[in-house]
C-alpha cells in the first residue's frame, strides 16, 4: 500500500492561499510535485470556510446597496441558464452491452475486489454476504472484504459463521484504536487486495446478480477511472422523509448522467462505487482526514485526469433513514464533506489541466450547491432591513426549476416510462413538486453547516448511519 500522503507535517507545510498561481516550474518538476503533494492540502480549512463565508455575505450586502445589483444577479441566472439548457438538451452515453456468457467462459474478464466496512451491522451484514458471495461472476475472478471496525454487537460471530461458508469471504478485524474512520477501513482492506477493480458497498446495499456484468464493460475505456451506480431508497414508501431520500436519488441519478453526457464532473456516492486500482493507486488511497471518502475521491480522481461515469442500471439500494434527526445529522456530514473538498483542493482545480469543460461544470454545482445557499442568511437579513426582494431570487428561481426537472426526468428513468400517459405525467409532476419542497431542506444545512465550519475546529470521526433491516435480513444460525 502507498504511503499515507495525508501527514500532519506536511499539511503544515502547504500554505494554498500563499500559493495560488505562483507555482509555474519545469513541467516534470511540476508534475512530480502534484503526484507529492495535492493531497496535503488540508492545513486552515476554518480560515477557508470563513474567509469564503465572510465573502459571500460581504457580497451580497453590497449588490443590496448598489443601483446595478440586480442586473448582476440576472447576467449570472442568464450564464448559468445557459449551462442548464446544456445540461437539459444532453444526451446520456451509451452503456455497452453485458459481459455475454461467451466472454465469461473465456475467461476474459478483470479481477474484483469487493470491499465493505462494517461497525455494529448485525441487522443487514448477513444478507449482504449472501448476496454478494452469489454474483453471476466466476468466482475465482472475485473476492469479497469485510472490515469489522470494532463492532461490539453480533457482527463478529456472523462474520466468523459466513466466512466458514464462503470461500471468497474475508474479513478483517480492526483494533479499537483503528485511525481513519471509513477510510482507515478502507484503506487497511486495499493493502490486501489484488483486484483490478475495487468496488466498495455500505452494509445495508442490495445489489442484484449481474451487478458486475454490467459495470465491468464501463471499464474497457482506459480513461475511465471510476463508475458510480445509481443508488435507490429500499425503504421509500415508510414516511415523508424516505420518499423525500427516494427522489432525491432519482434527482441525483438525473443529473449525474447529464454531468457526464456534458463532459462535466461525474461523482462518486460511497455505497456501489467501482474504482479501477490504477487510478487508486496513483491517488493515493483513500483520504484518511476527510468525512466524506467518496466525495474527496471524485475531485482527486478528476485532478488525475480520470473520467467517473455513471451507470442507471442495475441500481443498488439501499436504507434511507427514517427521522428528522438522523436525517439532519447525515446531511450535514454529506454537506460539510461535499464543501471540505473545494476548500482542500481549490488551489488545484485552478492550476490542474482538467479541461474547461469540466471546469465550468464544477464551478456551475459549487455555486448552485454552496454559494447561493451560504447567501442566504444576509439576503434574508437585507430583505428585511431594506424591504427588497431577495437579490438572489432568480438564481433560487432557476434552481428550484431545474431541481422540478431533474427530479421528473429522473423518476422517469428510474422507472423505465419511455412512454408517458396523462395519469403517469400528472403522477410524476406531483411528486416533480413534493420532491423539489423536501429539497429545500438544503437552503437551512448548508448555511447552518459553513457557519459552523467557519467557527469550530472538526473532529473527524465515522458518523455511523444506523441500518435496521428487515426481519428475513436477520442471520439465523
């Protein structure tokens, strides 16, 4: 296994905001440099947030004040509509055909790795076994890790029951002292591992058999770094905020597929991602100072210069949580990670040669996902000192918008309704609008969680997400 390029020393070292664009060297120079050190750039992530917190606000108290502050603000809606209409009109890849059975029987097809950290599971870890340790895949070309993070419930024994039953189950027990959170796991299973392929699932996932038939050709382009499967709520029906979670897959799935079909960013999403060991490797592993491994992945990846694309299906599920609060807690870690990644490695987005296209699409999300939500609080606040509308209302406009879409389009898709009836089209509209009001959840984390990160120190730690199952997921002896 590589190096842990993540050091404390190393991170004191680099002084990103010093250093912007003034890093211009022989080219091998620079590029040995970037293998060394683009991972290391986690020194002052408060100063960042705040820095970037207190110009935002700053902003947007000014174009209150100005005369002009709102043709701004309508010459941005008009540039960043037109990335929308590219990314509405975009049409999705190709995905090639599945392994056939005479490529199989040839024996012609890449190893993998299948790795899962598991804490405290015993509710959903024997179901997954199963189903994974059963892939229409050879099984010689395939293996499965499991890393026990310490559990203090069943998952030991059932771990220990199951891998006397399947030759292709390993498992790992770490210490109580284990470093890193998930990517400690994570990282500790990789250094065992021989697969050409490393996929990675969360606990709860339910996958169907011919998953790896169907990602494996995705990697005959040799620029494709990663592939994501598109994820769905198991549980959606329970309540409001399941079928909330429920569509916002479908959301995601929507404009991952677009993203891509642009030759914008695609992203990983944790639970069913596949990472092809080359491009792991060359990455560094996973980020041990990060809350949200999949996330931080993605922009490393990207500043490699690898392509992350997206499959619709087979999809895996997974739970979604099932209250307010274990919602809140989750996406405030998914928002905190999700903005922790721009502020580590903005300095490279700037300089790394990864194509404007990529670029522009990058900045596009930052601002739709970040900065116009972090203005909310002092749009607000001038609203009710000045007696305006909110300065940023066509903006917010055009996201709820595009949001309505994605989520139509992407419930569409994920239930194959190639042809819509009137029932079907109204159906959809409704939960179109349900969705895009769940959604507006996010206009409270996200300026909630960069205020926060603008003022308290992060202690990182594995947030687990409690995964209840469902009575035939428990192990019987």
């Amino acid at each position: 296994m590589q190096n842990n390029y993540w050091s404390d020393k190393a991170a004191q070292n680099l002084d990103p905001f010093s250093s912007l664009l003034s890093e211009w060297s022989d080219p091998q120079d620079e590029e040995e440099k970037f293998r060394n050190d683009f991972f290391q750039g986690l020194s002052g992530r408060r100063k960042k947030a705040a820095f970037v917190l207190m110009a935002i606000w700053g902003i947007t108290i000014v174009l209150h004040l100005v005369t002009w502050g709102t043709w701004v603000v309508l010459g941005l809606t008009g540039l960043f509509s037109i990335q929308a209409l590219r990314l509405i009109i975009a049409k999705p890849e190709e995905v090639p055909s599945p392994l056939s059975d005479e490529v199989i029987a040839n024996g012609h097809v890449p190893s993998v790795s299948l790795l899962v950290a598991a804490k405290n599971e015993e509710a959903v870890i024997s179901q997954l076994i199963t189903t994974l340790c059963n892939l229409d895949y050879p099984t010689d070309k395939y293996n499965l890790w499991v890393v026990d993070d310490c559990s203090t419930d069943n998952t030991p024994r059932i771990l220990a029951q199951l891998s006397r039953k399947y030759s292709q189950l390993n498992v790992i027990r770490r210490s109580a002292n284990g470093e890193g959170g998930k990517s400690g796991a994570l990282n500790q299973a990789l250094s065992q591992t021989h697969g050409d392929i490393i996929a990675v699932f969360d606990a709860d996932a339910k996958v169907s058999q011919d998953l790896l038939r169907c990602v494996v050709p995705l990697f005959e382009d040799k620029t494709v770094g990663a592939v994501q499967v598109r994820k769905n709520i198991a549980n959606a029906p329970l309540n409001f905020w399941t079928k909330g979670q429920g569509v916002e897959m479908a959301l995601d799935g929507y404009f991952q597929q677009q993203r891509v079909a642009i030759g914008g960013i695609g992203e990983l999403r944790g639970n069913g991602q596949f990472v092809r060991r080359l491009a792991l490797s060359r990455c560094g592993g996973w980020n041990e100072q990060t809350i949200t491994d999949d996330l931080d992945l993605t922009i490393r990846l990207h500043l490699d210069n690898w392509k992350i694309v997206f499959l619709s299906a087979p999809a895996v599920e997974e739970e979604g949580v099932t209250t307010v609060t274990s919602l809140w807690h989750q996406r405030n870690r998914w928002g905190e990670g999700g903005y922790q990644r721009y502020l580590d490695y903005w300095r490279f987005i700037l300089n790394e040669h990864i194509g404007w296209t990529k670029k522009v699409d990058m900045l596009s999300f930052i601002v739709i996902q970040y900065l116009i939500l972090m203005a909310v609080f002092p749009d607000f606040l001038m609203v009710i000192l000045r007696h305006h509308l909110p300065i940023f209302s066509p903006l917010t406009i055009l996201i709820l918008s595009l949001s309505s879409w994605g989520v139509f389009n992407g419930l569409r898709r994920s239930e194959k309704n190639k042809n819509l009836g009137i029932v079907d089209v109204f159906r959809l509209t409704w939960l179109s609008l349900k969705g895009t009001f769940y959604m507006m959840h996010w206009f409270i984390i996200i300026p909630s969680v960069t205020i926060r990160m603008s003022i308290f120190p992060k202690r990182l730690k594995w947030v687990k997400t409690i995964h209840e199952g469902t009575p035939e997921e428990s192990f019987v002896n």
